[in-house]
C-alpha cells in the first residue's frame, strides 16, 4: 500500500504511534485506550481490568498490524496497564 509507505517514510511522532494503534485495534479499543511509546516499548493505558484484559488477548494481532504501519522493530514490547482513576 502506497499509504503504509508513506507513513513508514514519515518521522517517528506521538501522532503517528496513536493513528497506527487506531489503525491497529478499531475505533472502540483506540477509545478506551491511551498509547505512549517508551523506546521500542508500546505503554498502552486501558480504561479498566475488563479491556486490559481484551488488548492482551489480541496483542499477537496488534503487533502485526503495528509492525505494518511503523515497521517490524519500532515496537518490541507491548505492556498493558489500567489507567488509573
């Protein structure tokens, strides 16, 4: 795709990493989910232990999708935490 290209091309930003997680999980985890990336590690902040639990369950599929957009070792590690209140 001439779009995931491009975005691999584009420099490493906060905005980047946030559209390639929405990218990645859909529209409805991307909003109860904050992304922070820390080196090559992913921090991501679930809402609650419910969708904590969710993202770990698809992280093999997330990192696939994340690896397309950013490239294969942007993202090493990804770590789930609740947010807390």
């Amino acid at each position: 795709m001439v779009l995931t290209e491009l975005l691999r091309k584009a420099p490493l930003t906060p905005e980047k990493v946030a559209f390639a997680w929405r990218q990645a999980v859909g529209p409805t985890v991307d909003r109860v989910t904050m992304v922070e990336l820390r080196d090559d590690v992913l921090v991501v902040r679930a809402r609650d232990a419910t969708w904590k639990r969710e993202v770990e369950r698809a992280i093999p599929v997330v990192r696939q999708r994340l690896d397309t957009v950013l490239g294969s070792k942007i993202v090493r590690r990804i770590e789930v935490t609740v947010a807390s209140t």
